[in-house]
C-alpha cells in the first residue's frame, strides 16, 4: 500500500513542498518576533527615536506597550 499511495499522491508534491516552505517561514518569523534581545534592541530604537523627537508620546507609548507585552511573553 505504501508505493500505490506514493504513487497516487505524487501531484501533490510540490503542495507539500509550499506548505513545508511556509512553515519554515512562519516558524522563523515567529522566534524572531519573540526573541528578548531582539525585543530589547527595538526597545532601545524606540527610545532613541523618541528622544530624538521623532515620535509623539503617544505614539511612543503605545508601541512601548506593545514591545513590553512581547518581552513579558517571551
């Protein structure tokens, strides 16, 4: 049964092949959005920028919040 089912199910290769590529690429996207250092680093860009006067205080603590729930997640 094994080679009739290969067989049978061989034009669904490169389907298969998508769909391992996208879960690569969702699995490396996940572990790079909820990496603390990588967090930490966007932390420290924020803070720069709103320094720098390129960010309202809204704006800064809006994504501030949201990079603090991704960091307490990790």
């Amino acid at each position: 049964m094994g080679l009739l089912s290969a067989v049978l199910t061989l034009p669904l290769a490169p389907v298969r092949g998508v769909v391992w590529v996208a879960d690569q690429l969702a699995q490396a996207a996940d572990n790079e959005l909820h990496d603390p250092s990588l967090v930490r680093a966007r932390l420290a860009v924020l803070n720069h920028e709103f320094e720098a006067g390129h960010l309202s205080a809204e704006t800064f603590e809006r994504e501030e919040e949201q990079l603090l729930d991704l960091l307490h997640g990790c």
